[in-house]
C-alpha cells in the first residue's frame, strides 16, 4: 500500500516548466513589529495566505453585493495574490463588513497582523479584526483606516483595544482560548460601494501543551483555471500555487520538497490518503445493511463512490434503528474515522461497536450517541484512543421517534496510521513535469514558495480523446438569491457563494461557455425560488414579487427550463415556506404572480432582449412569441424598486399583455 504527505507538495494539472521564488516570513512581517519581536518560543502562523477566495466566508451589515476576489491592479506583499473583499452597496455610514479568514488557531494568540490596501474610493472609516473566542464571545479591534496604499496593521488582543462587537452582558469582555475564528471587519465611512485588500494574516500565538507535527506544509492554488480560453497562446491562462510550510520547531527546517506535475485520465479521482493517518481502509471493503432483521447487501458506504449512499426503504412511522456492518478484512489498530453525510436531515445518533471476529461486538469507548442529525460534509468520529478492530458495527438510531426512513453515510472513512505504509507521490497518470524544491523555514515561523507554471494550459481529455462534457446530456444549476433581488444580487445564499458579478450576469456567461463547447445542450434551473418568512426569508408579497422575475431572467439569459422549488409550504424555516400555496392548501400571492408568469409567457422560445428605459430599476424584456394562437412579441415589464413610484411602460406585444402588481 501507497500513500504520500502533504509534504511531497503534488500538483495534478495539465502543464509543465514552472519557476520557484520563495519568500519568508521575514516577507510578511515587518522587522520591527510587534510579532517579528514577539518572545521567544512563541509561534508565527500564517493564518490565511489570501490566496483563494474559497477560503472566505462572507458576513456583513447593511450591504449588499458582498464580494470576495482576487485583486486586480494591486501587487501581493506575499505569494501570487491578495484578495478584495467588498460590497457594490453600503445602505448608510457603519455599514459592516465581517468577513472570516481564518476558524479554530491552536493556543493562545495574543497579536495579530495583516496587509491593507485602501484605495481613494474604498469608503472605509475603521477596520480590523473580529473573534469569536472558545466561550462564543464575539470581541473586536479597529483602527481608523486613515492611509492609502498598503499599511502593516497590527492588534494586540490582549490589550485595552479590545472590546466586545456588541452587548454580551453573560461575557467576560477578554478572550479565551483557543479561539473559534477570526474575521476582518470594517466599517464604511458613508452609503455606496465599499472595499479592501487584504494580504498575509499573520498571528502571533503561544502553543504550549498542543500536539502538532514538526512541520507542515500546505498547497494553495485557485479552484479553476479554464484552459484553451484564449484566440493566441500567449494570452492563455497559467496555473500559479503556493507552498506554505510553517516549521514548530525551534531550529531552522530546511526542507527538500519533491514535486510531481501529473495528467489524471481518469473518471473520477479517489482522495487521497491522509498525510498522518494514511490511507482510508474502508474505501473497497466489503459492507452491508441489517434492517429489521434482514440482510441487505449494499455496500454504498465504502464504495469509494461518493455519490452512491444507502438508505432504508420509506415507511411511514416505522424505524427507530437500523445497522450497517463494514469488514475491513484484518484486525487494524484504528486511529481516526470519518463520515461523509448523504442526507443529515435523516440521520441522527451512531453507536460503533468493534469485533476482532465479526461474531462478538463491543461498545468503542466514545462512540456512542455520536451525533450526525444536520451534520453536513465530511465529518471526524470522536475516536478518543486507537482501538482494535475487523469488523465494525454502526447502530443507527432516532432519537427516540419512528421516523419514516434512515439514511446511511455517503461515505465512511477508517484509518490506521502509516506505519506499514510507504511515504511517496502519488501516481494517477503519466508524468508531465518532476522536480525537486528546496526550503528553508525560520524557527517558529513560516515560509512561502511560489510555483509558476510557464506553458498555458490546453484542455485535457480522457485517452479516448473524449471530454467529461460528451458524457452529459443537461447541465443543471441551482440558485437562490435569498433576501437580495434577483436583478442586482452576487450572492446564492443557499449555497454561500459569492461572485464579483451579478445573477443575469453569471447566467450569460454559463449561456456562452455552453454555445462553445457544446452548443446543443440544454441548461436547466433545477432548483429557485423564495422563502416568504424564516431566516432566508421575507414576506409572502416580495415573494410574489421576486419568484417570477428570477424565473424571467432564467428564461431571458439562456436557460431552458426552471423547476421552482416548491409547490406548498408556510412554516418559517428555512426552505419550508417557499411554497407557492401555505401548508393548508390556501393560495399565497405567488400563486398568482407565478400562475400569470405562465400564462403570459406560453410559446416563449429562447432568450430576451432587455429594451432601454430611462431608469435602470425598470426592466422591459422582450421575447419572440410562437404559439397556435399568433405570432408576435412578448415584452415583460418590471420594475425592481421596493416603492409605490409609477412608471409608464409601453408593452411592445400584438399579444394580450397583464402587468402584475406587486412590490419588492
């Protein structure tokens, strides 16, 4: 059995040839700081590189259009970029911006340091940073943002500055550790686009009697980068990465990092084995079901496949448990198990049981009532010490409840460590580029090397020269602006992800990706729509508002068909009042709204035309119209200003035309 660390530093990707410039912490952190000077002994941690912006999570106050990106025309203080965080709306002056870059720093972090970039337009009055500390205490630091251009700004946390982000009278107003997460938050100067640039978050923290590895070595490298985009190959896209190895030590580490550039033909690529616990043993191993007595040969959870799950069948009021067995083959000194949740809204408490025989079972000292009710992704099993084990046994149980149906894991992970394993590369196909990096990483700090690939990067294909595109007959997408118009809105609030362009915008763009490379397929919106109350919700008439120009700005910008989630629903939770009828039938105003959406729109083919008008919150989409009754024009206005303001509006259509009323 082969496994590798993060310490062989792989990159799997379609290129070759690319340079290294390293970089310190000495880079980073100005000599004369308080975190360059910090004590002896005391760790610096490169707390996020501001590489990706994947590793943001966004949060804010009265803005709108809240963004996250690579920055542009502005050169990094470390590694290959800096990121812009922003909104295209603060609605007054103390509009927030709270912004989490780094959850859970080991020990007790006293300082922390970061870059700043402020333009003459950044409309920032104060910035700094926000925790949430292991009690829940949300304390925060600002300075004024009085500068242009890069500034070094540094907090002490442990110093009078510090403060609590609002009224937490139960709180004790100081930090306690370990700390849960840290943001960056600013607040704006007055209403209107606001934004900065942040580079190289860096902390100062005491690690005293926490476990960790000598040294340890992370990759960062944007998600995509799409290949074959450009008409010369001078203007195509290059893959840059960094590496970030940071060295607990308190000698120098000098480090011998071997690189390995692959193509991967394959269909799917399994994960690979954990650089400490080593390779995953349950992935091939054979697994089944016991429900209600019987044996069920389903060995979904540890196919390797994780979009195969298993589950009982549905009956109403029916289970209380079910079981699942999983033989690993040969007694193993289990270090570390996981799961991945198919549906967690099915699944509730896990007991484990161990047997070195598969006949006699025993309760593995904490892991009873593990909890996975809501427990999305991929998740670590509370394994206090190693135990031994061939087969395990997993109780799954409501929490008292007959419920209708159990959902087994996606996926389940069980690991051993690497001692009988050999540390290397991986080898997931034929070798485009092999080498050899060097490193030197202070003592107690971190280093940065970063890798520029120089050949741009062609699409790939499998070895019978077809793509994952000649495999797929529609391509489907989600979205859900939320309590944000459809029309201006950056953010899936569902999904949590943000883009620097709009909704209409980002559908374009998929709608031409799709005209190049597969011209004929279809796009289909499998799931839109609006909560009317609940926490991503409003109210049942900007509802009725909102549902169907998201569907019109689908239908205008590409998309060939929409599913609008959901028929009926009122309770005020998340997703379960977006239904256009309530729980009892009745007709919400979205019934209607939707319902004349339908009607107007039969025959529509294609995509619209938005017309001009002298106010840009009024919006005039036209489509061509056949159906068996006429042929014409069909031209839908609307307006997306919450307010009673008239507009007059000619619709352009030899159609009978319906203008819906309804605000938001």
């Amino acid at each position: 059995m082969r496994t590798w660390q993060k310490l062989g530093g792989w990159v799997v990707a379609v290129g070759m040839l690319f340079g290294a410039c390293a970089m310190g912490s000495e880079d980073a952190i100005p000599q004369g700081s308080a975190i360059a000077q910090g004590p002896q002994g005391w760790q610096r941690l490169l707390l996020n590189p501001m590489e990706d912006a994947s590793s943001v999570g966004i949060g804010a106050w009265k803005l709108k259009g809240t963004y996250v990106a690579p920055a542009e025309n502005v050169d990094p203080r470390l590694g290959r970029t800096a990121l812009t965080f922003g909104a295209e709306e603060a609605e007054q002056a103390g509009s927030k911006g709270d912004f989490t870059v780094r959850d859970n720093v080991p020990g007790e972090m006293r300082t922390v340091g970061l870059w700043v970039h402020l333009s003459e337009a950044a409309n920032v009055a104060r910035l700094g940073v926000q925790l949430y500390d292991a009690e829940g205490e949300a304390l925060i630091s600002l300075v004024p943002a009085d500068w242009t251009g890069w500034k070094w700004v540094e907090l002490d946390l442990s110093g009078a500055d510090v403060e609590q982000a609002y009224e937490q009278p139960d709180k004790n107003a100081v930090p306690d550790y370990p700390l849960k997460s840290v943001h960056v938050a600013w607040f704006t100067k007055a209403a209107g686009a606001t934004s900065l640039t942040v580079d190289a978050v860096v902390g100062l923290t005491r690690l005293e009697n926490v476990a960790r590895q000598a040294v340890s070595i992370d990759m960062s490298a944007p998600e995509m980068v799409q290949p074959g985009t450009a008409k010369s190959a001078d203007q195509r896209s290059v893959l840059t990465a960094s590496l970030v190895a940071t060295n607990f030590t308190k000698e120098p580490a000098y480090l011998t990092v071997r690189h390995s550039m692959q193509e991967d033909p394959s269909f799917y690529s399994r994960p690979l084995p954990d650089p400490v616990f080593g390779s995953d043993h349950a992935a091939g191993s054979k697994s089944w079901l016991v429900v209600d007595g019987e044996i069920v040969d389903e060995p979904g959870s540890t196919d390797g496949k994780p979009w195969t799950s298993a589950t009982t069948p549905w009956q109403r009021e029916h289970y209380t448990e079910a079981f699942q067995f999983v033989d690993l083959g040969q007694v193993r000194k289990i270090r570390k198990m996981t799961w991945l949740s198919g549906d967690a809204n099915h699944s509730w408490f896990v007991d484990v049981f161990a047997s070195d025989d598969g006949e006699t079972f025993a309760a593995v000292p904490g892991l009873s009532g593990v909890d996975h009710f809501k427990k999305w992704g991929w998740r670590d099993f509370p394994v206090e010490k190693p135990f031994k084990a061939r087969v395990l046994k997993f109780r799954y149980r409501t929490a008292g409840k007959k419920e209708d149906i159990i959902r087994f894991p996606t996926e389940l992970g069980i690991y051993d460590g690497v001692a009988d394993e050999v540390v290397g590369l991986p080898d997931v196909g034929p070798p485009v580029e092999e080498g050899t990096l060097l490193m030197e990483v202070p003592p107690h700090s971190f280093a940065v090397r970063l890798l520029e690939f120089q050949k741009p990067l062609d699409a790939g294909a499998y070895p019978d020269g077809k793509c994952p595109l000649d495999f797929v007959e529609v391509i489907n997408v989600h979205f859900y602006s939320g309590q944000e118009p459809p029309e201006t809105c950056t953010t899936d609030g569902n999904a949590n992800v943000t883009s620097s362009t709009t909704f209409a915008e980002n559908l374009r763009e998929l709608s031409q990706w799709r005209d190049r490379y597969a011209a004929e397929m279809p796009i289909w919106m499998t799931e839109t729509g609006y909560d009317s109350a609940g926490p991503f919700g409003t109210t049942e008439a900007i509802q009725a508002a909102r549902l169907p120009r998201v569907v019109m700005l689908c239908l205008a910008n590409g998309i060939d068909k929409v599913f609008v989630y959901r028929e009926s629903g009122s309770t005020p939770s998340m997703h379960a009042c977006s239904g256009v009828l309530r729980n009892d039938f009745s007709r919400k105003p979205s019934w209607y709204t939707f319902g004349t959406l339908i009607r107007q729109l039969d025959g529509v083919r294609g995509g619209a035309r938005r017309l001009p008008h002298t106010d840009e919150n009024v919006w005039l989409m036209e489509w061509d119209a056949t159906t068996s009754r006429d042929t014409g024009r069909t031209t839908c206005p609307f307006s997306r200003r919450p307010s009673g303001r008239r507009h007059e509006v000619t619709a352009l259509t030899n159609r009978p035309s319906v203008m819906m009323t309804a605000r938001g």
